[in-house]
C-alpha cells in the first residue's frame, strides 16, 4: 500500500521514486495522517495505525 501510494505521487510530481527503509516510509504516512488530523481525524487515525503496523509487520 505505502510503496503505491509513493509511486503515485512521485508519478504525479514527476519524481523518481527512491528507496526508502520501513521507518521512513511510516514517517512519511504519518506526516501525511498529521496533516490531515484537523479535516479528517478518523482517516489520520486509520492512517497512524497503517503506519505502525507497516513498520513493525516487516512486511
């Protein structure tokens, strides 16, 4: 999910994706679920629990 996610902005902004370790790619999510909290407080909480699960899933 995180690395589609990645691709389609990097696609949208016309940037090459690059290779990001688990920690970052969670940090990445919840920045995004930090900026939504205010608009949308249930998808930044769905978002915060994607992010601590993909970190620690290993998958």
């Amino acid at each position: 999910m995180f690395g589609s996610l990645r691709q389609a902005f990097s696609a949208l902004l016309g940037a090459a994706p690059k290779a990001l370790s688990r920690a970052q790619e969670a940090a990445e999510v919840r920045e995004m679920a930090r900026r939504l909290q205010a608009t949308d407080p249930g998808f930044a909480a769905d978002l915060y629990a994607a992010a601590d699960r993909h970190e620690v899933s290993g998958r």
